[in-house]
C-alpha cells in the first residue's frame, strides 16, 4: 500500500510528466486491462492471492497482488494472448490459458479457490461471458491480426476496416460529429492530422473507399479515401485496433469523434516472419471507343505492392534485467500508371488567322493567306480596325502545340466536325506513376518484471504524380503538378508496476506531416512577356495554350507539422475502487505556405483572353461581325486569334497588423504554435459483484495559435 508521501510523490512526478495529444484514447495509450477478483468457496476474499501473467509471445511474466478486498489488477498489457495462474498458500493453484487482452478494453476475470496443496493445479475454463466489459459503458469493436490478414483489401491498410464499424458512416462521421473529428492513436503517440482531421481533403488518405467511389465523388470532393492517421499502417505492421464510437471514458474528452487505437506488432520469443506481393494488372482490359477512335492506346494501369515483415528476440540471454525484442516490416509500392487525357488545340486554319463559321473561312489578316492551296485575300481593316492581323506571339504560342487527332472531342469548347472548324481536340495517354516507400520498427525490452519500455518508428515517402497541370508539345501530353508526401513517427513508452496495486504508463510521441502541392507555376509560355497567357479563361482542359495556368491548379501549398506529445496515465486499486488519472500536454508547431487565395485570381501575373461576355471583358464586336455567326464564338475566337487581352490578374498578400502589401510572387506563409493541455480522473467503483459505478471528470485547453512572426 501507498503512504500519504507515497501518492504525493507518484502525483508531483504525474504533474511533471503529464502531457499529450489533441486527441485522446482510452486510458493505456494502445494497452489493455485486467481487473477481478480472488475469492474461495465460501464467497471470503483471498487476501494477498498473487496473480502472475505470462505473456504466451514472449514469455515473459508479470504479478499482482489481490488487496484486501480480494480484488487485484493488470494495468497498461500490451494486446495479446496471456496465461494467468493464482496462487496463495494453504490453496491450489487455479490457471486460466489462452485470454485474449484487447486494446482500449479491460477483462474482467474471476478466480474462486480451493483448498488444498500449493503444488495441486486447477485448469479453468473461462466463460464466453468472462469477455463482457463491464468496467465502462464506450461503444466500440476490436478488430485483430488474424481479421486484418483475412478480409479484403486492395489498400492493405488497416484504416480501411475503420469505416466498417457499427455506427460509422462511410465517409468516417460517428455519432453526428464530423469525419475530421476523428483521433487516431498509434501505439500510445498521436497520429492525428492537425490539419484536417482525416487526411482525405489535401491528401489522399491510406484507406480504400469502400463505398465504390461515394467518398471520393460525393463526399470529401478532393483527394478522398476513408478518414486516417499520418502515417500509413499496412495490415502486417498491425497487431490490432480499436474503435470507440460513444460513451468514451474521461481521458478522451478532446474530440466528438471516433476513437481510433493501433498498435504495431510485437517481436515474440521466436523468429517469425512473412512475405508478400499484391499485383493488378489491366492489360488484358478492352481499350475505349474514344481511344480506339484516335489511335491512343489503352492507358497502363498496372501496379505492385509488396513486402517483408518479421520479428523475434535480439539477444537470447537477459540483458540488463530482461529480454530484447524487435519486430520490422517494409512496404512498397510501384505503380507506373497512366491515363487518357484530352486537351483542346487549334485547327492549323486558326494558326494561319482563318476563323471558320457557316461553311466560310474569315481572313483577319490584311494580305492574302494560302490555306489548302487556296488564297483566301486580306481583309484589311474591314475585320480589323487596327490592320495589325494575326498577332505573332499567337503564332508563337499555338505553333508549339499539336494539331488535333480527333475529328470531334468531347469538351465544350470543340467546334470541329469532320477535320473542319477553330478548335479541335487532341487525345494521348499522359503518365501519372505513383511510388512509396514505408518502414516500420518496434523494440521492447523488459527492465525486469516491474519495468517494460517499448519504442516505434515509422517513415514513409510517396511520390505521386496528378493531372492538374498538364503541357502539350510534340510527344503528347506530360504532367507538371506532383503531390508528395513524407511523414514520420516516433512514439516511446515506459510503464511502471510501482507497487502490486500501482502502475503508471508515461508515452512520448513526435509526428512530423509534411506534404505539398507541386507545380510548373504560371511562368510567361513566351519569353519576353510581362504575364503567362490563358486563352479561354481560367480552364485547366479547355485552354488554348502548351500548359494551362488556372488558379486552382497552379497553386501550390506545403505543410509541415512537427508535433510533440507527452502523455502520463496512472492506475491504482484501492479497495474496491479502481482510480485512473493523467494528462497530456502536446505541442503543434505548423508552418504552412501558399499561392492562391482559395478563388480564382491567380498568383502570378496571368492574361485572360477569349472571353465572350463583354460585361466580364469582352471584346465589344458591334460593326465587326459577319452578318450569321454566332456573337460569342466569334468574339471568343477573333479575341484570339488577334491577342487581344480581356482582363488582366493578379494576387498579393498582405502582411503584419496594418494589412501591408508584399511585393509581387510572395507567398502567403504563417509559423504558428499550439498549446494543448488535458487532465482527467476517474473511478471505477465495484459496489457489488453484480454492479459497478463509473464516473469522471477531464479538462482540456487548447490554447489559440500563436504565429511567430507576429501576422495573427
């Protein structure tokens, strides 16, 4: 038993150490309990029972002591398969094998004893009922190694199943909260997002989308996926996760969404490992019409994933009181992939000046221009006041480009029919590969029976390629945007049997989120220019010129978040009341950068031209417009063909209290911190074997950013 002095110690050091995310899990950061009861045959506590657990994986033992109530507890066991056995003298020895200890859940086990020698053995058998957790009333399901290596998923990460839980929507909202109010722990550290919350709005996020395309399509709208931590967890680094929906005990009082809790494999007493590879290939895939009709091929859509996993002891003797022992896997994916793109072009009449409209050709230029062996005369300023003619630097740009490959395409701005009109389209494959690479190792090691430490890490890197920004020249279509990604994660942990009714369980973890929004940017396609040009407007598709540059695909962003954990949770059995408390207190450090202003004025200087509606720019074409052709596609077309420039954009940023203008191309940019706190208490009261009383109280303060450089 504690003294006063005792628990003042134990609370001066908690008050010390306490401090975690801004998402909290149930008490044990990743761990499991167990709680119950020794009595014997009439009903009388067996003081002073002991209860040893032995871990079947790694053999290693633990013991507690039944208090003066008969009652006794297992605090902080990481998920497993664990053997009990009760002993105490003047009574057999009672064993229960084979209980299954979960993440977020605590066992309740009771041993009744009987009398005789020490040496005499009783096997029980538990009760399917034994597994009922009646310590707290959180609603939420358990899913195991052995599921995760048997259900179906082409992802192979174990978020996938997060969405598959009772009382979760497809999309990750629980209980009426958000899919962004999710918290993900892994292995006691935080995992979180502290950006979105979900990892599916400015990233693609590890989990499939079990909806067949909802969440991508109708959902998120973005990069779409289930809802996830940081860092990816593949199905074979994965011992097992939990899911809380409601009802979640007082340490979890930061978020009003699901409670998520992985925990990494473990290393065992032996060496173990596996190997794998998932492949999909479409090559044997009938192509598309559109494809078929224009000579493109079938896109490449081919990828393989694969890896190693493995684990056993480092050092076979003890080594500074107990047993080391290492677990690692590595994942990889390769995935050259690619897809059909079509982009829209100038007819090679539009390059020469020639407008196309009702079975006749229109020469802008003041001389004669010779198309298909015949001369069309210059019209001199009759269609242009200024005499000017084709402007040079439309030449210019469109001359880089290809001519169409299709007769008619499918976007709007297309008026060719049969090889004749303005705008054509061009069809070709464009790679988009994808590439990653993720690790993952975890060392435990027992300072004797009283001290376990345990320690991960996990990197990962992706390379992905995306259609946002696109260039069309001579071979085709390339892409100019990327969206890499390359976090990692450290998390640590120490748990303490102080006394044989006392265990305290102290995490550190360090998240580091960083990704970002690559691109070509909106640099002039022709040197010497003030500005990029956009013919048609801010169009990623439907845009006459080598590379689009639209706002919302040019932007650029970057995040990099570096979050700092601490987190202290104690246990402590005294009568017949199971006291938890703890806190946490983490620290977000995000620096975050972008070019655009989430509307459409583009960061750099950008001229918009091709516009038809002259209350937006337009070109006014009263007394210059054949007699039957259509007003906007005509003024649209000679906006052009001409260089004549509807409106002219730019963004800039302002900075520091009186809103001060930067110069031009300056980013904005913020460097913010953010405090956390939280502190909780609970007791589990067992008033009477058939009844026990739970109740709590947590505080939490996440304190306002605070910007280092003064622009908040």
């Amino acid at each position: 038993m504690l003294n006063k002095r005792g628990v003042l110690l134990v609370v001066a050091l908690f008050c010390l150490f306490a401090v975690t995310p801004t998402a909290l899990y149930s008490q044990g950061a990743g761990t499991g309990s167990i709680i119950g009861t020794v009595m014997d045959s009439s009903g009388c506590a067996v003081v002073d029972a002991t209860v040893t657990l032995t871990d079947i994986t790694l053999g290693t033992e633990r013991t507690a002591t039944a208090n003066e109530t008969g009652r006794y507890v297992l605090a902080n066991i990481p998920p497993g398969t664990y053997n009990l056995t009760v002993s105490k003298t003047g009574f057999r020895v009672s064993k229960l094998a084979n209980q299954k200890v979960s993440v977020g859940a605590t066992l309740t086990l009771n041993f009744t004893l009987e009398v005789g020698a020490v040496t005499e053995t009783v096997t029980v058998t538990a009760e399917t009922g034994a597994e009922l957790q009646t310590m707290n009333a959180t609603v939420g399901n358990t899913v195991t190694g052995i599921m995760l290596s048997s259900l179906p998923s082409i992802g192979h990460d174990a978020s996938t199943f997060v969405t598959l839980q009772p009382g979760v929507a497809p999309d990750g909202s629980v209980a009426g909260a958000v899919y962004d109010q999710n918290s993900f722990s892994l292995d006691g550290g935080q995992n979180t997002n502290d950006m979105d919350g979900s990892m599916n709005i400015y990233t693609p996020s590890f989990a499939g989308d079990t909806t067949g395309g909802l969440i991508v399509g109708a959902v998120t709208g973005n990069a779409g996926g289930g809802p996830t931590g940081v860092l990816p967890t593949p199905t074979d680094s994965i011992e097992e996760f939990r899911v809380g929906t409601t009802n979640q005990t007082a340490d979890f009082n930061s978020s009003a969404g699901a409670q998520v809790s992985m925990v990494t494999k473990r290393g065992g007493k032996s060496w173990h490992g596996t190997a794998y590879e998932t492949y999909l290939d479409n090559n044997f895939n009938a192509n598309t019409y559109d494809n078929n009709a224009t000579g493109a091929p079938i896109p490449s859509y081919h990828f393989s994933r694969f890896g190693i996993a493995g684990g056993g002891p480092i050092i076979p003797k003890d080594f500074w009181g107990g047993k080391t022992y290492f677990f690692a896997n590595y994942e990889g994916l390769r995935w050259p992939n690619s897809e059909t793109v079509e982009r829209i072009v100038p007819s090679d009449s539009m390059r020469l000046g020639l407008l196309f409209f009702n079975d006749t050709y229109y020469n802008l230029n003041p001389g004669p221009v010779t198309f298909n062996s015949v001369v069309y005369p210059g019209t001199g300023t009759t269609l242009d006041p200024r005499g000017l003619g084709m402007s040079p630097i439309m030449q210019q740009l469109w001359s880089t480009m290809p001519l169409p490959n299709e007769t008619s395409c499918g976007q709007s701005r297309c008026d060719m029919a049969g090889g004749v009109g303005n705008i054509g389209g061009f069809r070709s494959n464009m790679a988009v590969p994808q590439s990653s690479n993720f690790g993952v190792a975890r060392l435990d090691h027992d300072f004797g029976s009283k001290w376990h430490f345990m320690s991960s890490y996990r990197y990962f890197k992706l390379v992905r390629t995306v259609d946002n920004q696109t260039l069309l020249g001579a071979n085709g279509i390339t892409s100019l945007s990327s969206r890499p990604q390359m976090p990692w994660f450290l998390a640590a942990g120490l748990t303490t049997n102080v006394t044989s009714n006392f265990t305290n369980d102290f995490h550190y973890s360090y998240l580091r989120n960083y990704w970002s929004w690559s691109t070509f940017g909106a640099p002039p396609q022709i040197d010497g220019l003030g500005g990029a040009l956009e013919p048609l407007g801010e169009q990623r598709i439907q845009v006459l010129a080598p590379y689009n540059v639209n706002t919302q695909s040019v932007r650029t962003r970057f995040w990099n978040g570096q979050d700092h954990m601490f987190r202290d949770d104690a246990t402590w059995l005294k009568g017949n009341h199971m006291f938890q408390f703890g806190g946490t207190y983490q620290r977000n450090w995000n620096a975050h950068q972008r070019t655009d202003n989430g509307g459409g004025i583009n960061y750099y200087p950008v001229y918009l031209m091709g516009i038809t509606d002259t209350s937006s720019g337009g070109v006014n074409m009263t007394g210059f417009q054949p007699a039957g052709v259509p007003a906007g596609a005509w003024s649209r077309d000679y906006g052009m063909v001409l260089g004549m420039t509807n409106i002219t954009q730019v963004a800039y940023t302002r900075k520091g209290p009186t809103l001060t203008l930067n110069d031009p191309l300056t980013p904005a940019s913020d460097e913010s911190t953010i405090p956390y706190y939280n502190f909780y208490f609970s007791d589990t009261w067992h008033m009477k074997p058939t009844f026990t009383l739970t109740y709590g109280l947590g505080w939490t303060l996440e304190m306002p950013p605070v910007e280092a450089n003064g622009k908040q």
